[in-house]
C-alpha cells in the first residue's frame, strides 16, 4: 500500500487528556494565565496556562491566529517586536525568560532550550553541507556523533545526505537536520512549531514515533505548535487547546464587476506546459534526480494537483515553472510559445502571468516591511498607479483575501500563519496572473482554515478564469479542488489524468 492509502480525515482532539502526575518533581515550564499582545493593538494570546515535565510532550491546537507559536516563542524569550506580556506569568527553568538580562538568556538558550520553526530550511545556511551544519551546534563534533545525530532523525548517511547542502534536500529532510542541529546541544526543552507541516502521512507517522523515542530516551519535555489531530493522539500526553483572539471582521468581498478584476480571457488549450525536465543536484555521494524527464501541462483556467511522497520533486517541478530554478534539460512553453527558463531572462509579461506562492508565506515578505509595502511592490513593477490608486489597491487585494485593510499597517509577525498565507496570495494576486502555483500552502494550517484558503482560491479562480496548480499531501483538498492530477515518485512523473479517476488508486 502507497503512502498515500493511509491518508485520512482529521479527528477531533479532546482539548485535554490526563497523564498521571510527575510526583516530587517541578515542572520544567509553567504558564499562568499568561496574555500576550501588542500594546494599543492586537492580542496575540488569550490567557493561557500550561506545565510540563521532563519526558512529557504537550500539544498546543487551535486555529490559525490563536497564540501558538507566540507561545512558543515567549517560552524562548523571543516575543515578537512591540509585542508584551500583559497579564499572567511564564516560569522556564526557574526563570522568566523576559526579565533574564541579554546574556543570561543567550546562555539558557544555547544549554537548555532548542527551537525549531515552522519552516526550518530557512534557517540551515545554504552554503554549509549538512554535516557541518549538525556540528556548528553540537556539544560532540566527531563524526560519530553527527552521524549518530542524523541516523538517531532517521536520515541516511550512507547515500551521500551528509555532504549535500539544505537546498538539495527535500522539505521533510531539511526538517529534520533542523531537529538534528537542535538536539546536538542536548537541551532539556525542546520547541517545535508544526514539525509535520508538508509532510505526507508515512513521514509524519515516522516524527511522530521520533519524538515519542525521543521524549523517553533523552527524558526531553516537547512544546509543540501543531493543527494536525493525527499527530497529536500518536504521540502528545496532552493536547492544549489555545482560543483566538478576536479579529476585526474583513469588509465583504466584492463583486468581480466592481473590483475591476479582468473579465475572462478567451482560452487556448496550451496553457504553461513543460516537456521533458529534468533536474540533478550534484555532490560528493554522487548525483540525486529532482527532476526525471517530467512533463507538465496546465490548461487556462484549470486545476491541477500535483502529488507524491516528500523528496519526491514536487517543489522543484513548481520552482522550474515560475523560472526559480533553471532545468538541466526540456523545455517551457506558456501558450505554445517558448517559455525563458529563468525568471531573469523571461518577459516581464511572462513575469507577471505566473506566480508561485511558497509554503512559507515569510519566503515572499520581508519582515522588515509592512504588508501594504510588500503588496504595493509588484504593483509598481507590472503596473502604473498613482500613490492613492495603489493604496486603494492594496486595500482591494486585502478585501478579496478576506482581511481587513488595516492590515495594510502590520508587519508579517504581527500576523498568524493563515493571515501570512492570505497576504502571500494577495501578493501573487497583485499581478493578476493566469497561473498560480502553489506549494503547500495550506500544509500549517488548522483544517478549518486549510478548507477557508481553498475556497477563497476557487473563488478567485472564478472570478479571475486563473488556473491554478496544487502541490499538496493533503488529499481531501486535491480531490474536492483539482480537477485532473499528476503524480511523482523519485522524481518521476509516474500518472497523469482526472483526479477522480486517479485519486482512489493512491
């Protein structure tokens, strides 16, 4: 049976599941009614209150914009900029980690704490191989022990993965020479936020095994941000349940008659098609196969899934598309008509017909940039408006991703991860494409919001007679939103036809 058999619909989680009690020994984080937010705006986290002891692993759910990963990052001591604790009290090893001077908290950090974020590959240094990433934080840099580290994260070490660098890994891979980098240090607290997120069943079955071992053998206490309910039964002793805090309601979209949005294009069976790619990373252990002679097709106002294990090129398939990533050999065409295999050398019309939306909303906006910035960029590059045209813009994009416009205002951390995804749609929308690829987009997100994003792109497909292409392990999602499905294996293309006919054999 393919991994992709075992796939199922989530199921509740009780808010609560009792363990029996750590008797005689304290806990190593106690959270009392703690509340966090941004002072004269929003409220990050509802009061909360929590602990755990070493060995025990705790679940923190609830939907998109809850206070997860604020959590998290407040038991790190790293709360987001201009955000503060209003209201209750956080205890970490005996310490509050906001009132610990810089040095104090770099030194509870770098003994006793471990982070790993949502998207991990951000944070592995391109140029550095794997091995040598795994030894920058370790306690033990032989080579026995990184290795150990790696096999102990269920990564091979014998197919050349410790000399390959982060960008010639898959997803699920990166996550986990992040998890190896985080526990080299041996910490006695680990967090974690969404560590199954893009992930298919049969690896996510596999972390969730990992962190059970390691919560016993390394008698670690895991915090963990996560919307997945399969995850959460098989291996958390408590499973937390945040609230959200409330949000202002987005003004009702309007209609495509009234927003300007483009009548339908007449349709030309083409759409952006490739023949023939194929892509290899190179390196010491030999040659690993992204890409194997796949082919590609997107009809005009389709959509299509794309599907297969993690390391299975899915990624690299979108990537070569938006022209991100240049093929070793086959061709692009959008149209029929050839299709410049790099961003840089492609028309700026070309730019602007196709979009990718990554998995990690932080992957298409600068932190340092307020939304309204990072949405009035591509609108000054594919468009000419006047300064007022593009603010009433900006707010127009907001209300068709169903935020209000004064998000225009915040930056990316003053968001949840559902909001980022929606501006990172917004983003792509500004250049009214006739292609969008999205990778992954709604794997970090709780189910109600995951189904929210895909209505809101059916919607704005719709409207806009925009295809769209599908990267996801969701197969609830591919199957009720694609209509035809390609699937890859090792880099192959292994089927291609109607979703309803191929779904059921995987």
């Amino acid at each position: 049976m393919s991994y992709f058999a075992r796939s199922a619909a989530s199921q509740g989680v009780p808010d609560e599941t009792t363990t029996p009690a750590m008797s005689g020994a304290a806990p190593l984080v106690r959270v009392t009614d703690l509340e966090i937010r941004i002072p004269g705006g929003p409220v990050l986290l509802r009061p909360v209150g929590l602990s755990i002891h070493a060995g025990q692993i705790i679940a923190l759910t609830g939907v998109s914009g809850c206070g997860k990963t604020t959590l998290l990052r407040a038991v790190l001591g790293h709360l987001p900029t201009g955000a503060v604790i209003s209201a209750g009290t956080l205890d970490v090893l005996g310490h509050d980690p906001s009132a610990l001077s810089p040095e104090a908290l770099r030194e509870l950090r770098r003994n006793r704490l471990a982070y790993v974020g949502q998207d991990p590959g951000s944070a592995l240094n391109p140029r550095m191989k794997i091995r040598r990433l795994v030894a920058e934080t370790a306690t033990d840099t032989s080579e026995q022990a990184v290795l150990g580290l790696l096999r102990e994260c269920r990564l091979p070490t014998d197919d050349g993965l410790p000399d390959r660098r982060p960008t010639a890994v898959s997803g699920g891979q990166q996550r986990r020479v992040a998890l190896a980098r985080a526990l080299a240090r041996t910490p006695d607290i680990l967090l974690l936020d969404e560590p199954t997120a893009g992930l298919d069943t049969a690896l996510r079955d596999d972390i969730a095994d990992l962190l059970r071992h390691l919560a016993n053998t390394r008698d670690l206490a895991i915090i963990m941000a996560c919307h997945d309910p399969e995850l959460a039964d098989a291996c958390a002793d408590r499973v937390v349940r945040l609230c959200p805090p409330p949000q202002p309601r987005p003004s009702a979209p309007r209609s495509a008659s009234s927003t300007g949005t483009p009548e339908k294009k007449p349709s030309t069976a083409e759409g952006i098609a490739a023949h023939g790619l194929s892509v290899a990373f190179r390196h010491r252990g030999g040659i690993q196969h992204a890409l194997d002679a796949v082919d590609f097709t997107a009809p005009p106002g389709s959509a299509t899934g794309i599907v297969g294990p993690s390391g299975s090129g899915k990624t690299t398939l979108l990537r070569v598309l938006a022209g991100l990533h240049k093929p070793d050999s086959g061709t692009l065409t959008l149209h029929g008509h050839p299709l410049a295999a790099t961003a840089r050398s492609r028309r700026r019309e070309h730019l602007r017909r196709v979009q990718l939306v990554p998995q990690n909303p932080l992957d298409a906006l600068n932190p340092s940039r307020t939304v309204g910035a990072a949405l009035a960029r591509p609108l000054r590059l594919h468009r000419s408006l006047t300064r007022n045209q593009a603010r009433d813009r900006v707010a127009e994009l907001l209300r068709q991703v169903e935020l209000p416009a004064d998000f225009a205002h915040r930056y990316p951390a003053e968001l949840s991860g559902g909001q980022r995804q929606r501006v990172s749609i917004a983003r792509a929308l500004a250049t009214e494409p006739d292609y969008l690829l999205c990778d992954e987009i709604t794997s970090a997100l709780d189910p109600d919001t995951a189904t929210a994003i895909m209505e809101l792109l059916q919607r704005l497909r719709t409207e806009r007679d925009m295809a769209i292409a599908l990267v996801s392990h969701e197969l609830h999602l591919i199957g009720a939103y694609t209509e035809t499905m390609h699937l890859l294996d090792t880099g192959r293309l292994t089927q291609y036809g109607p979703t309803a006919t191929l779904l059921p054999t995987v």
